[in-house]
C-alpha cells in the first residue's frame, strides 16, 4: 500500500445501525454491506454527535461538539474560517473531492474540498431555522407524518434523480482517477441522500422484499403520557398528535426503509467494484457510515432528534488494507473521532490550529482498548430547550435542559425501556455522569445562544424573501466537456487515453 493510502468515504442519510445484518437486523438486504463489514472492522458503538443532518456532518468534519461550532440546527452557517478535514487533507497532499449531500449553510460551499461533483440536495439558506419561542410544534422544514402515511413503491423520485447523479458522477470520477498519470492521494467522499425518507422506494427494490416478512418495531408504541419531555415535544413537532398511523402504514414506511437500503447497497457494490476494476482496492481505506439514525416506529416514534439508540447510533464499518480482516469494536466511538482518524492515516496532524473533541479510531482497530466517552447534542427544530447525551461503558444519560434525566443501562437494556434516573441504587452513578454530560457546558448559555441565533436568521431569512432577485447561495455543478470528449484542438489520442488500462499504440 502506498504511504499516503487513498480514501473512500460512502455517508448515507438517516440509516439506523440495528436494520444491518452486521448489527443484528435479519429482513434486510445489503449484500454489499455485508461483505464490507466482512473485510473490516464493524464499530459495534458507533454514534453521531448530533441526531439531525447538518449539524451531524458539520461537527464530523470539524471535529468539534456541534455547539462549540455554534452548529445548532438545520439552519446553521458553517463559517468559513473553521478548519475541516478537507483543509487536512489539503495540507497532507490529498486531493479532496465531495459528490452528493453534506447540507452546507452559508456562502462558503467548499469547505476544503477542491471539487464537488453535485449541488446538495436541500437549502443552503436560513430558511429551516426553527423558532423555540413558538414551541415544539414549529417545524421548518416541513415534517409530519404524512410520509409514514403515503409510505409505498414509486417509479421514480427526488432522492431517486439525485443519488443516481451522486453514484454516476462519483463512480466516473473514480475512473478519471485511475487514469490520472502521477496524480495525488485522494480523498472522495460520496454522501448519499437515502434511506432518509419520504418512506417511498422504486419497485424493482421494493419487490426484494415479501411484505408480509417485513418485520414491526420491536418496542410497541409508548403512551405519549408516559414519554420523557424530549419525546412528548417531538410528537407534537412530527404531527404524531394530529395524524395517527395504522400498523399497516408503519409496515408499509418500513418496507419502503428496507428497500431503499438496498437501492444504496447497490451503489455502494458498484463504488467498491469500480475501486477494484481500477486496481485501487489496494491502496484505498473504504468507510462507510451514516449521519444520523432512524427511528422507524420504534417506540411510536419516526424520524430522528432524539438520543434513544435507533435515531443516536449510526453504522460504522472502516475497510483498511493494513489493519487486518474482520474484526468488531465494542467501544464507544463517534463521528467526531473521524478527523484524528484522518490525521493517523494520513501524517496531517501538522499545524492543526483548533482543539479537538474527538479521538482516533485507529488504536482501537489495531487492538487496543482504552477507556472512551461520547457526546451527542440536540438543538434544532422539536425541542424547545438545550439537551445533551452522554454514552460511557455500558451506560447513557441523557441531559434535556430543566427537565428530568434518564438513566439507561445499555447492556441489559438495550431498547431503553427502563429509566434508572433517581433509583438510590444507581444514585452514584447518576450523580457522576450528571457532572460528565455538562462538564465544559454551561446549558444556560447555550440556550441563551441558541435563542438568540435563531431570533438573528429569523430576520436575515425574512429579509432575503423580500430582495429581488433572491440571493442564492445553493452550490451550482458544473463541468468542462471540451476536456472530456474529443474536440478539434488537442482531438489526437483522446481515445487512446481514455482506455483503462492504457495499450501503447504499435510502433
């Protein structure tokens, strides 16, 4: 392998870890997946450190909390002037390139990427900035239950058009790498934006599946009464209240869910197929991951925003050709951990100008098995005050701001039905994590930030709808055809070239 390996990160949308044969599910389907995890190391405790997409991948590429970022929500800018793992990599030699959804906020669309093959497939803007001061059922984006109830087979949709752009492009480009003469590490990222719903999957996915065998959430529905406030609150967001859901429609959104896992596990085949077709298998460091989790009808509960393991952990499967064969890692990790990975991998620790929040992976996939902690935090839309997770050993707490803890022993509840918060039994643990989740956190401040960020993009968001035209700071694709295909200047030999492997001409 060469010193400098290359790297293919695959990051899906919204894929809980428990739905993987890896991780114990038994309906789906994802061959693909499987043989990854079959040739890597399986992160068993693998979490985002936010449940909601930008600030999942914002505090992943930064290495940072999400709020130390001031990565509240959905609506977030990523300021120009945080360092990324792209600037890492810039510095360490690697060409970076990203294809598909990282939900950039602001005008800086690149972040250290020298290329991005897409646009994103949802606004770079204000405009999903929640609102706290107008309670839990403020929701900009739009959520409800209607994807659970309209769940079913399609012919083609949105997220259909864009991860089949993603997956053409990225594969392509893995192409134009392979032919590339004396070319650079690379860095590509291909972030797909399924199994996200809507809950609808194109019908030859679909027809992978007997309905029937689909199976129902292992946790039965949990009177709303009976709920944590984080979770009374996210089903007033959801609609949940005023648009119920049959079994026969929560069993239709999870068949569409298992299908669209296998629509992505064919994509991941083909970047994995492509990458050995290529001769590159050799020299590539393979990662594959999710942003964020699902809940799925688990509990009663869809969607993500919370900490409850369905939604909090995510899938994390890392093939490198130098770190043995299938292994699996029962300490707690998260996507924060990814850019001191990085830094391992790559020699690029150099000069690094911020903290960092995480720790590296690779220790724990050569063996070793040290002590680790994880955070996760909650900000955005469905909330209405500052919460804060906690996962160490085989325990998580969960910190909601002014409201009761819960306390859940992950190994011998591992659906959370039991919340050990003030047992006098575990009074000592409760007491330990409770300064461990809010150790470096001041939850009065942040809210007060929170607050007050939300209230200064409410007027910016507001202001733009009223300028002509529209400012816009969506990224725009584009790309140069006259240096792909043959042309009049330059025309001799672009076939030839274009051959991989390349045969000289005879002499």
């Amino acid at each position: 392998m060469r010193s400098q390996p290359n790297i293919l990160f695959i990051q899906v949308d919204q894929m809980a870890a428990a739905a993987l044969r890896p991780y114990g599910g038994q309906v789906v389907r994802a061959p693909h997946i499987d043989a990854l995890a079959g040739r890597g190391a399986v992160f068993e405790a693998a979490y985002c450190n936010s449940p909601i997409c930008a600030p999942s991948r914002f505090s992943m590429m930064t290495g940072r909390l999400p709020t130390s970022i001031g990565a509240y929500d959905n609506a977030s800018e990523l300021p120009a002037a945080t360092p990324t793992f792209a600037h890492l990599l810039a510095h360490a030699g690697y060409r970076t390139i990203l294809a598909g959804k990282m939900h950039f906020i602001g005008p800086d669309q690149l972040h250290g990427f020298a290329e991005r093959l897409t646009t994103d497939i949802y606004p770079a803007d204000f405009a999903w900035t929640p609102n706290w001061a107008a309670g839990p059922r403020d929701k900009p984006s739009g959520i409800s239950m209607v994807n659970v109830l309209q769940a079913g087979p399609c012919v083609r949709s949105l997220q259909m058009d864009y991860d089949d752009e993603v997956e053409h492009l990225a594969v392509q480009r893995l192409y134009d790498l392979a032919r590339e003469p004396g070319r650079k590490p690379f860095f590509l990222a291909v972030s797909f934006s399924h199994p996200h719903p809507p809950y609808t999957a194109g019908q030859p996915w679909w027809d992978r599946y007997e309905h029937d065998a689909i199976d129902m959430p292992t946790v039965a529905a949990i009177p709303v009464e009976q709920r944590d406030i984080h979770s009374q609150w996210l089903h007033v967001s959801h609609g949940a209240d005023v648009q119920p859901v049959s079994d026969e429609q929560v069993r239709n959104a999870r068949h569409a869910y298992y299908a669209n896992i296998s629509y992505i596990d064919d994509k991941v085949g083909r970047l994995l197929r492509t990458l050995a077709d290529c001769g590159m298998e050799d020299d590539t460091i393979v990662v594959f991951t999710s942003d964020h989790g699902e809940m799925l009808g688990e509990r009663g509960m869809f969607y993500k925003q919370t900490f409850f393991e369905p939604s909090a952990r995510v899938p994390l499967i890392v093939r490198h050709p130098e770190v043995g064969g299938a292994s699996r890692i029962a300490t707690p990790v998260s996507l924060i951990d990814l850019l001191p990975t990085l830094m391992d991998w790559t020699g690029g620790a150099r000069d690094w100008p911020e903290p960092l929040d995480g720790a590296s992976w690779q220790p724990l996939m050569q063996g070793s098995t040290p002590e680790r902690r994880v955070l996760c935090e909650y900000t955005d839309m469905g909330v209405i005050a500052p919460a804060r997770m906690i996962r160490t050993g085989t325990h998580k707490y969960i910190h909601t701001h002014g409201h009761p803890p819960q306390l859940y022993d992950l190994q011998a509840d591992p659906h959370e039905l039991t919340d050990l918060a003030g047992r006098p039994e575990t009074a000592q643990l409760e007491a330990q994590l409770a300064h461990a989740v809010l150790e470096g956190w001041d939850a009065d401040a942040v809210l007060a930030d929170v607050l007050a960020s939300q209230r200064r993009r409410l007027y910016l968001r507001d202001a733009a709808r009223l300028i002509e035209p529209r400012p816009s700071w969506d990224y725009q694709a584009s790309r140069d055809d006259s240096r792909r295909f043959v042309r009049a200047h330059g025309a001799a030999g672009a076939k030839a070239l274009a051959r991989f492997p390349f045969v000289a001409p005879p002499a």
